[in-house]
C-alpha cells in the first residue's frame, strides 16, 4: 500500500506563525488534519532579527500541527513576505536555435534565464518565476509556445526575488527548528490561491490580506498575475495608533479595535459611549465611539491610499472588473469592505480560504488564507517536480500551473 502522503505548510505571518498539516486524498483533495499557531517571535517585519527565538515559534506552531495531526514530518514550506522581497516584471528573448523543428523546452528555460537576469541583481534568490506569456516571432500571447516553429521566443515574466542572505536567515531557523525548506513562496501569491476563482483572475482582481504587519499585495488580470507587493502597514498599527490616542494598555486597544471598532465612522458613534482603560493606574474614562473609529478610519485611509498607488503603478482601477478581495485578519474589521468599495469605488468582497477539507471553522477564517493557499501551491508544485510531462500538469491545475515558480 503507497504510504499516506502528507504537506506540512509554515506561514511565518508578522503576528504568528500558522503551520497546517494537510494529508493528500485521492484525485488530489487535500484534508487539512492538524493546525498550530504561535507568536512571531524574533522577526520584524518578516526579517529574522532574532534566530533563536524565529527557531522557537517555527517549532512551536510546526509541533502543535504535526501533533493534532498525529504523523511526524520532516520538510515543510514556508511562506514568506518581507520588507527584503521585490516583485518585478520583466522580459526576455533568445533566438530559438532550430527554429524549425520547434521550439523546445530549454528554449523557454533559455528565454526565462534572459529576463530573469535582466533584472535580478546578483545579491538576490529567485523564489518565484511566472511565465505570464511568451511571444514567438510575431505572435503575442502564446501560453505555451512548446513545439511552435519561430526564430525568436520572447517570455513576459513575473519574478519575485528577495536578499540572499535575509533568505539564507530564514531557512537557518526553519532548519535549526528540525524542519527541511521544500520550498518556499511569497505570501500574497499563496493567499490568491485560497481565495481567488479563475474567473475572478480572468476578469481582474486585486487580492489584498491585510495582516498585522503587513499588506500583501496581488493583481491578476486575463489570468496572469500583473504585480504582486508587500507594503510595511497592518493592522498592529491601528491597534497602536489606539493605544497612543487614548493612553490605553495595547492589549485593551487591541480589544477595542475588535470589538467596537470600525473603519466607518456612522452618526449613531457619538451617542454611544464606550468604557477605555489607560495605562499605569490612569482612572479609566469615557469615550464616544466615534472618537474611537475616526482613529481607525484614518489609518485604514492610509492603507487604502498605498492600495491605490499598487493597483494604478500596474493597471487602470476601472481594469479591476471582479474588484477587490480582502483577506487576513484585518479583514474582519468591521465597515472595511464598505470602506474600500467607497473609497476606491471597486466592488469588494471578503475572500475566505477555500480548495481544501477538514478543520474547516479554524481553517475557513481569513487570517489563515495564506497557510491554505501554500498547501494548494505546495501539492502542484510536488506534482510538477514529479511530472514527466509538464503540460498534463497544467492542464490538471490550470491556474496553478502558471503561477509556480521555478517552472521548470
Ligand atoms: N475581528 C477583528 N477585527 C479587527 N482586526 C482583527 C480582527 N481579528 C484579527 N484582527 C487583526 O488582524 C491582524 C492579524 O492578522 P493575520 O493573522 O492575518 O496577520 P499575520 O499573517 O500574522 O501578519 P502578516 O500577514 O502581516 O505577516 C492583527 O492586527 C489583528 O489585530
Ligand atoms: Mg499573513
């Protein structure tokens, strides 16, 4: 009997750390069977600044999933966003050798290598390199040029590198932690593939997972990804600008923002009076909500107004015909679709994580999108590598055939 196969996903989030065991059905469902978070200790911003402590959180959340899980696994991917990432787009051409025969496969790894060292400097890994089209003499537009006669093969690519060493620091905690990095991969990248459809890609879309410490980024237009980002602004810095405004210990504010708080401020907020604790034995005092929500809605403005500039730098906002999907746990402040829709004037859903079974009242909440989504990449990236023949996979994972890195 073939042995159970499993995927151990680590998303190093800026707030906690969320490992998710899935355990691989038949026909490639995927069977969430074990969760585990624990604080992000020892990075800031997504860059380990303290090894030892990054060490203890990987492998406090990875062994609280293994053990739900009840299985013992020794390589994981890790998902990461950080300030040491860049995304960029970038083309490449090669003249195809022997044109008339076809264009083959190292021929499109050829064309790759071009863009790829058109704009990566030498300082920086490659984690993710998405073919977004190829263009053979003439013809633009080509997803799969394989076999195709042409003298000159060109490749639109998206590639997404970060600094080698701020990488190099990762993968020592993750392997002082007792794991081996199967691969690892861009949060906003694994997030759209939790919470995007195909449709929602093919018309245009901006995924944004708006996490503690981060905005992950992603736009995808006709099926490609167009830009994907990481902006340095979350929702720790609402519950921060709480904490300031009012003097209030932060995990009260923290408790505020969840509770009473809103990226709207409505006329009813004056009249309603919430109870604020303050710091260092200050009486507690009275405050009208509104006072509360104007504070949040001003920081949340600001997220949105560094969206926009995202979003423009890539495509007219109009281009945005399935608007935007909001995910990650500032997704669920309350009034923050209604106030991207307003502001941005885009529709606006909330994206909760879907593709995979089980757990699922943990693993549905938008906080762990991205853990899903590396599952899903995880197990069509273990396929490609497996697979001979390249285009069955793709037909197999349309949608995540395009978007692995390392494409061949
Ligand atoms: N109900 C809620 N209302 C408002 N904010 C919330 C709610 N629940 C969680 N949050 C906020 O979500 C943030 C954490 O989100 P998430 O778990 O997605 O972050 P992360 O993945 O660790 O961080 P990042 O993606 O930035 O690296 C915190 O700022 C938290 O205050
Ligand atoms: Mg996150």
């Amino acid at each position: 009997m073939r042995n159970e196969e499993h995927i151990l996903a680590i998303d190093l989030g800026t707030t906690k750390v969320c490992a998710v065991v899935a355990r691989v059905l038949a026909g490639d469902e995927l069977e969430t069977i074990g969760v585990g978070t624990h604080p992000s200790e020892g990075l800031q911003n997504g860059t380990v600044v303290d090894l030892e402590r990054t060490t203890r959180s990987i492998e406090s959340a990875a062994q609280k999933a293994l053990a739900t899980a009840g299985v013992d696994i020794r390589k994981a991917w890790i998902g990461i966003a950080a300030s040491f990432i860049q995304s960029y787009n970038s083309r490449g051409s090669v003249a195809v050798l022997q044109g008339q025969r076809g264009i083959t496969k190292a021929d499109m790894k050829s064309a790759i290598r071009a863009a790829v060292d058109m704009k990566i400097p030498p300082e920086m890994k490659v984690l993710h390199q998405i073919p977004r089209w190829f263009r053979v003499d003439d013809v633009t537009g080509v997803r799969d040029p394989e076999g195709m006669v042409g003298n000159l093969l060109e490749v639109d690519l998206h590639v997404v590198g970060g600094r080698k060493n701020d990488i190099a620091n990762i993968e020592r905690a993750v392997h002082a932690a007792g794991f081996r990095a199967e691969g690892m991969m861009l949060q906003p990248i694994a997030s759209s593939l939790s919470v995007l459809s195909d449709d929602e890609m093919d018309a245009g879309v901006a995924m944004i997972d708006i996490g503690g410490g981060t905005t992950d980024i992603a736009i995808y237009k006709e099926g490609q990804i167009i830009a994907s980002k990481v902006v340095l602004i979350g929702g720790d810095l609402i519950t921060k600008d709480i904490a300031s405004y009012f003097a209030a210990p932060s995990e009260h504010a923290e408790t505020l923002k969840k509770t009473f708080g809103s990226a709207i401020v409505t006329p009813g907020d004056e009249n309603e009076m919430i109870e604020i604790q303050r710091i260092r034995n200050r009486p507690s005092k009275e405050a009208p909500r509104s006072e509360l929500n104007f504070v949040i809605e001003a920081r949340v403005e600001q997220i949105i107004q560094q969206v926009e500039r995202t979003i423009v730098a890539a495509l007219p906002l109009e281009e945005l015909v399935a608007g935007i999907v909001l995910t990650g746990g500032t997704s669920m402040l309350s009034g923050l679709t209604e106030k991207f829709q307003s502001e941005l004037r885009l529709e606006t859903h909330l994206g909760i994580p879907g593709g995979v079974t089980g757990f699922t009242d943990i693993v549905k909440s938008p906080t762990c999108s991205t853990a899903i989504g590396m599952l899903l990449y995880a197990l069509a990236e273990r396929r490609r590598r497996e697979e001979e023949d390249g285009n069955a996979f793709q037909a197999m994972f349309r949608r995540l055939g395009t978007m692995i890195g390392n494409y061949f």
